[in-house]
C-alpha cells in the first residue's frame, strides 16, 4: 500500500510538472495608457477601445487564455513591468535599444509611421520645423515623442512641458500656455477632428531616423514571450492583423 501511494505521489508530481502554462496562469495583467486614441482610450460605457485592446483580445484567444487590462500611465509601464505588477504591456510602444535594456520585446506588430506630427493651434500658421524654433513644446513623458524633442531642443531652442496626458496637453494648447505636441499622426487626426481650431504637420528631421515598430512589452525573461511571438505569427499567418490594422488605420 506505502508503495502504491508513493507512485501516486510521484505521478502526480509528474504530471503536474507537464501542466501547459496556460492552465497554470488563465487571466494575464496587461498594462495600458488608455490616453491615446486611436490605438488605446476608454469609451464613453467606461470600456477599454482601440486598436491595441481589439489586438491584445485577438492575442489573448490565439494563447488559450483572458486579459485583464489595467490603466497605467505610460511613464509608470517599464517600471510596473520590472516590479512584476503586469504579465505584459500593449501601449504602442515603440521598440528602442534603450527600453531593451529594462524589458523584453515581442516581434513588431505594428510597423512604425506617422509617428511625429505636430498638433497646434491652427491660427499659428506652423508648417515647418524652423517655425517651431524657441517655442514650448509638449508631449507623453516617457514616449518615443519625448526623445524626440530632447534630440531637437538645443538645435531648435525648445522649452520643452512634458505631461503625463495627451488630452491635459491638448488643453494647455488651447488655452496658450503649450505651442505643440509631438504625437502619432493617428492620434493627432483624432484630436484634430474633436477640436475644429486645432492644425497639424508631419515633422521630419534627420534624428528622427531609426524607429524599429510596435512590440508587446514582457518582463525580462518572461516564460510568456515565445507564446506572444507565436500568437502574433498566428494573426499575421490567417490575416487578422492586417485586417485589424486597416480597420483602424485605413484612410
């Protein structure tokens, strides 16, 4: 019988041992800024929409499991991700050799495009970046967009207001005390259409080369990063991402 029982023990450690992830862990903590339509925002029945959430939802089924998606300023995700307080992070970050020193990168998703326009008021008539010289300018703390501007400042003088939230900066646009915001051409056309006397350029500028994409964002090591890269050649394979991607982004 002492026999018996401890075959089962073993057995059952065993089988335990070959117990897919998945069944393990169900629901995964994804990290969001949802400021930033139309890739993240909550909707006016207080529901996470856009097209990161409809994504992550696609990846969450292709990986057998649910995401329970959490609002967190964008400056605050790395941190949060290297604390072990979220699974992963789908925010349209932007993959740069310095957030890979912190975090895991998924495969791109998302090619990078559009990713710096300038929003103002349209009565400044701005349509170049020598227009911007010596004005105050704006956008998310800790985006590609801040680095941006830190690479431009000194060649262009800028006074640079950096926040936690693009809707706060739009704000401040309106009302004067902000020149400009450095934003994703999607997410200006969205602010430009909700604020009529709004006005935007697509700025270029040599040290704005180099954007690798979108990645979903993963703790080092996570044991999550090879069912998130084959979740996301599963959705490029049956065309569910591009169809996504034009759903959200085609003119």
């Amino acid at each position: 019988m002492k026999k018996l029982l401890v075959l089962s023990l073993v057995l059952i450690t065993l089988l335990s041992g070959c117990t897919p992830k998945a069944a393990e862990k169900e629901e995964l903590t994804v990290l969001v800024s949802a400021d930033y339509p139309p890739y993240e925002s909550i909707g006016t029945n207080g529901k996470f929409v856009g097209f990161d959430i409809e994504f992550g939802e696609l990846v969450a089924e292709e990986m057998g499991v649910t995401f329970k998606w959490v609002d967190t300023a964008f400056s605050g995700i790395i941190g949060a991700l290297q604390a072990g307080t979220g699974d992963l992070a789908i925010s349209d970050m932007s993959v740069t050799p310095e957030r890979e020193e912190s975090v895991d990168f998924s495969q791109i998703y998302k090619e990078e495009g559009g990713a710096f326009t300038v929003l103002f008021l349209a009565d400044k008539g701005y349509d170049s970046i020598d227009d911007l010289t010596g004005l105050i300018a704006s956008t998310q703390l800790g985006t590609i967009q801040e680095i941006a501007l830190n690479n431009l400042k000194t060649d262009f003088n800028f006074t640079l207001d950096i926040r936690d939230k693009h809707d706060v900066i739009v704000q401040e646009i309106l009302v004067g005390r902000i020149d400009f915001m450095l934003v994703d051409t999607s997410v200006a056309e969205e602010f430009a259409t909700a604020f009529p006397e709004l006005a935007m350029f697509d700025l270029e500028h040599e040290k704005l080369a180099n954007i690798s994409g979108l990645g979903v964002a993963l703790p080092e090591g996570s044991e999550w990063l090879d069912e998130v890269n084959a979740a996301i050649d599963a959705l490029k394979a049956n065309g569910k991402l591009d169809a996504l991607i034009a759903k959200w982004f085609s003119n």
